[in-house]
C-alpha cells in the first residue's frame, strides 16, 4: 500500500519546492518507520501462526552448507533460507504428493521472476500466457524441422567468433558461447538477416544483463524508497534503451507479420521463417491479434531472450568445461557421433538421429546434473496461502523453492553423487530399460532442472536439441583442452545461483571433419 501512496505522491513532489519534498519525504520516512516499529512489536508479542523455522546467513555468497544442515533439521518441515530474496524451502515429499497438483495461478514461476527481479520496470515475470502455448506446442513440435537451419547458424556464428586457427588458440568460454546461442535462437525466432545483425544479437543478450543489474541496484534501498528511486537509476535508463532497441528491430517484422495474419499479405515459404516466433505468437493471441498493443510482441520477445539466451549458455560452458576437463570423453562422443553420421542422409544430422546419440545425452545430463543453474529447484510464488503436509502455512506472497536434488542429502546417491560419471545414464537405462526419466530434457521428481509436473518448462526439448547441436560442430571440427596447467574450471557458488566462471577459458585446435 505505501508504494502505491509513493508512486501518486511521486509526480506532484517533483514539481514542489525542495523543502516541500523533503518534508513530504521525513512524514512518509516517518511512518514507514512507525509502522514498522509497531509490527516489529506485535510479532513478537503475538508471533504468527505461520512462523517458519530460518537458518542463519553463512558468511559470503556460498549457501551449499546452509542449505545442506536445514534440509538434515528439517527434512520433513518447510524452512527459511536466508537468500537475498528470502526463500521458504518446501520437503522433498511434498512435491509428489501435494504440491506439483497446484495450479499455476496458485504458485507462479511469473510472480516469483516479477517480484525478484522487479517485473514492473524490467518487464520480467509480466503475463506470457500466449508465449509459453508458443513454446510448448509450435517450437516442441517443428524442432525436427529446425535442425538444419540451426546447425547452419552454429557453424556460422563459430566461424564468425572463432575465426580460421591453425593452431591451439584460446578462447573466454561463457562469452563466446553466449553470442553462439544467441545466435542459434535468434535464428529460430526471428530468421535471417536480423539474427546476425550485432545490434540485436547483444541487445537480446544484455536485455538479461540490464535486467539483474538494475534489480541488484534497486534492491540496496529499502521497499518504500524504491518505486521514488528507480526512474531516476542510471541502470533504469540503460535498461530501458536496450527495450526499445529491441522493440525498434522488431518493429518491421511484427508490421510483417501481422499483415500476413491479418490476411492482407500472401505467406510464402522464406518469409514464413522471418518472424516465425511473432508468427506463432499471434496465432496464439487469436481474435485479439488484430487489434492487439505491438509492445505486447515486444515484451514477449524480451521474455523469451531471458529465459533462453543465458541458461542454455551456462549450461553449454558447464559442458565445455567437463569436456575439456575429463578429454577421455571426447573421443567416446566423436565415436558415437561417426557412427549415427555414417547412417545419415548426406551425413547430416535429423531428429532421430540427434535422439540416437545416447552418450552425448547421458553427458550432457551428467553436467547438467553436477552443476544446475542453481541450488535450488522450482522456485515459485505463492499467490494464495496453501497448507502442506507438514501441517505447515504457506502465506501469501512467499518465494517459495525446493532444494535441488543434487544438494539435497536424503536423496538417493545418484542424484546427489559428487561423482562424475559422464555415462551414468547409459549404464541406468542398460540396467533398467529405457525410461523417460534418465533423458536429458526429462522431468521427475528427483530432476527438477526443467520443473515438474503442470508447471514444467515448455521448451526444454529445444534447449537440449541447441546444446548437442552445438556440442556436435565442437566435437567434429576441433580438439579442446584446458590452458596449461589448468585441470578443472570451478563454477561460481553465488546466493542461489551456479555460474559458470566468466573468465575461463578453453584452447581449441582445428580437425578434420567427422
């Protein structure tokens, strides 16, 4: 309530005399302060039903320890991790049994990325309805038919970053690999030529960037300063010209396209690849397309190159890392690799055989496995209160996550193995027989990189369809290693994030095609 009085109080305070603006500013200061004094007395008077059991804050950034002694006191409880967003840590049990039933209005990914990265400035976390029905049914279902546009792009963008090298030659992983997704996506999303022009392949990078920037930023001031602050940021500014600099590329493409679905333009193939996200997104937004707000598109772009751009890249410099890390690896893959190309039509690569490369998907799932995007899983917010199992009350407006399975100590030892076993899952599906739940894009409850049940992510079967193509043009046209003296890349432990260290580096070296 008060940062809606601050945001009607804003405007008319600008155009006031100084005095006036700080005298409005030490009432309302004043207040926010009373009212805090006087609920700060209440909950301890009168603690609430709902009070949940906090860990302490470790010392640095690094939470691993933390949240491995609450998930052994409380295994069976829902807890407080101490995040820079505080985050309620629901029971491993609870996830089979209650909460992945939820509805999605009820606990939201949205409201979780809207509240933690400030949604209404950024944009992140808004309505994208249409966009996930985009994802999950036409992307999901033309991925087959994208590969060969996609492998195209790789190599383009590799040629394009890499260059001719003759020799080892060495290479800032994270980076580099970054524009190569960027530009793999760009060209599913957008097509040719706007996905290999610079200006928008590091707008819808640095779209992300700007992003955690500012809600870094703003979130140093307290909860009643932020709506007064925020405009005036200088993050809020950049961030704000990165959006129209991807509304403004965007802008003849969505003029295009919705002349095309309003009828009054005749399809043809070439064209239908330009735009082919906007294309999908309207088909989706239905009757309302023809009169619908063009900074809706805008928007959905935008959220697309968030959720898409700098995951996958994480994931693929993780990849990188253990590949050329454990190289015994390499030429297990390239063998495998041989062998479904030798099969292939003019030896390129189609669905079935992407799906054929059992190692390479039991590698990728290993890496995946060892080092997730964070150390905790499923994160949401509670839109309503919900009861647990434990007994427990969930309020309103809580962030609430599980613990990522490979942390997670009461799970099975090849969930939460340090181990590395690049054929882990090969050897399990030998064992069991083939099972959905050992593949890379899989989900269950012991796997929750991709979500779970109603709420699991509409794209992963891209994701991992980029990640082995890209893999695949490595392990075909060069050898990598380490730097000297180099043997591993340790990833970067950061609230509760996994990063890959943006200053590593690989050395690769030109072969001779597969």
């Amino acid at each position: 309530m008060l940062e809606i009085v601050l945001d009607s109080v804003l405007s008319e305070c600008l155009s006031k005399p100084s005095g006036v603006i700080l005298a409005i500013l030490a009432i309302l200061y004043g207040a926010h302060w009373m009212r805090s004094w006087l609920f700060n007395i209440v909950d301890k008077l009168f603690p609430p039903e709902t009070a949940l059991p906090t860990l302490p804050k470790p010392v640095g950034h690094d939470f691993r320890e933390t949240m491995r002694q609450g998930i052994l006191k409380y295994p069976d409880q829902a807890w407080v991790i101490p995040f820079q967003d505080r985050t309620v840590i629901l029971p491993h049990s609870s996830l089979e049994s209650h909460i992945k039933k939820i509805p999605e209005p009820n606990l939201t990914l949205n409201g979780n990325m809207y509240k933690r990265f400030f949604g209404k400035y950024t944009q992140v976390g808004t309505d994208d309805a249409e966009l996930v029905s985009a994802l999950r049914f036409d992307l999901t279902q033309n991925v087959h038919g994208l590969l060969g546009e996609m492998a195209e792009e790789v190599a383009f963008a590799f040629d394009r970053l890499i260059g001719p090298v003759k020799t080892w030659e060495a290479f800032s992983t994270y980076p580099t690999l970054l524009q190569v997704v960027a530009h793999t996506s760009g060209r599913v999303f957008v097509g040719l030529p706007l996905s290999r022009d610079e200006s928008w392949i590091q707008a819808s990078i640095q779209h992300t960037i700007g992003s955690v920037q500012f809600s870094d930023k703003l979130r140093e001031y307290q909860s009643w300063l932020r709506p007064l602050v925020a405009p005036f940021l200088k993050e809020r500014r950049i961030m704000q010209e990165i959006q129209d600099r991807v509304a403004s590329h965007l802008d003849p493409i969505i003029s295009k396209r919705m002349a095309m679905h309003a009828g009054s333009e005749e399809k043809s193939s070439p064209q239908e690849k330009v735009g082919r996200m906007t294309g999908w997104l309207l088909g989706h937004y239905g009757r309302s397309a023809a009169k619908l707000d063009r900074s809706r598109l805008v928007r959905d772009h935008l959220t697309l190159s968030f959720a898409a751009i700098h995951v996958a890249s994480m994931a693929l410099s993780h990849i990188m890392h253990e590949l050329a890390a454990r190289r015994e690896y390499i030429d297990i893959l390239r063998e495998e690799l041989e062998a479904e190309l030798a099969s292939c039509p003019a030896g390129l690569l189609n669905s079935k055989s992407l799906a054929n490369l059992a190692k390479m998907d039991s590698f990728i799932k290993e890496v995946i496995r060892l080092n997730p995007s964070g150390i905790v899983a499923w994160t949401r917010l509670a839109t309503k209160s919900i009861r647990i199992p434990s007994n427990q009350i969930i309020p309103k407006g809580t962030m609430i996550a599980y613990c990522n399975p490979r942390f997670n100590p009461t799970l099975e030892p090849c969930v939460n193995s340090d181990e590395f076993d690049g054929l882990r899952f090969v050897k399990l599906i030998e064992r069991d027989g083939p099972q959905a739940r050992y593949k890379a894009d899989s989900l269950s409850h012991d796997s929750l990189n991709f979500g779970y049940g109603i709420h699991a992510c509409p794209g992963r079967a891209f994701a991992i369809a980029e990640l082995k193509l890209i893999v695949v043009h490595i392990i075909a046209n060069y050898d990598i290693r380490l730097p000297e003296g180099q043997n591993k890349v340790e990833a970067i432990y950061w609230d509760f994030q996994i990063m890959p260290d943006p200053n590593a580096k690989l050395e690769l070296r030109p072969r001779k095609p597969v």
